[in-house]
C-alpha cells in the first residue's frame, strides 16, 4: 500500500526510535510465530497417536505469523491502519499465551513489548504528524 501522506520528504518527520525497534520485533515475532508452528509441524508428523490438535495449533501459528509479517511490511511503510491491526492481533494472540506461562509466553511478552512501543508519546506524535484529522465543518 502506498501512503496517502502528500507532505514532500523534507517535511516527513523523523521516526521515533521506540516505532524501529516496535518494527523489528514484530519482524521477529512473525519468524518466532512460523518457528514455533514448524516445530508443531514436525511433532505431529512424528507422532505415533494421531491427533488434529497439533495440526490445528500448527496451522493458526503460521497464519497469525504470514498476518503479522504481512503487517508488519505495512508498518514499515508507516501505515497507521496496520499500528490499530498488529495492536488488535497482538492483544489478542498474547495475552492467551502469556497466562499460559508455558514456552509460549517469551513470544507473548515480546509480542506486548512491541504493542507497547508502537504507542509511546513519541510514536502517537509521529503518527499524528503523518495522518492529521481533517478540519471538521459545520
């Protein structure tokens, strides 16, 4: 997508650096996402008792891992509807997994990390800067 902003370069303000580090994590956190489901992949292919769970559990981990990388692209191209999506998707796949405390729950507190950094003041400056409100008329 491309961004609807119509500022020149010179005018584009310089982004913060909680939203590049924010943008690595959620890089590594769809890598973490795809690891963990092939990892789940191969369990259940070696598996003896055969059982959908797995599979199952497998198949959602690589699908919220392609969303989020997919997302996350998006994000680094400065697209605020992806920041809303990746909080909505973060929020919602990490805190299940965090109060699991199982080996799932280091994903799940990176994944909040990096929810937490796309919203510091320096980020919602940023993003206010690229994606002004419209005058509104009565």
């Amino acid at each position: 997508m491309k961004n609807t902003v119509s500022k020149s370069n010179a005018q584009l303000p310089s982004m913060p650096g909680e939203l590049r580090i924010a943008r690595l994590c959620w890089v590594l956190v769809a890598a973490l996402f795809v690891g963990f489901a092939a990892n789940l992949f191969l369990l259940a292919a070696r598996s003896t008792q055969p059982s959908s769970g797995p599979w199952f559990l497998a198949s959602l981990l690589t699908a919220a891992g392609l969303a989020i990388l997919w997302l996350a692209v998006r994000l680094w191209r400065s697209n605020l509807a992806a920041r809303t999506q990746l909080t909505w998707l973060g929020l919602i796949a990490a805190l299940p997994l965090f109060l699991r405390f199982g080996r799932y729950s280091i994903l799940a507190g990176l994944v909040l990390i990096a929810v937490a950094l796309m919203w510091t003041p320096a980020s919602i400056k940023y993003f206010r800067a690229l994606y002004p409100k419209k005058s509104r008329r009565k």
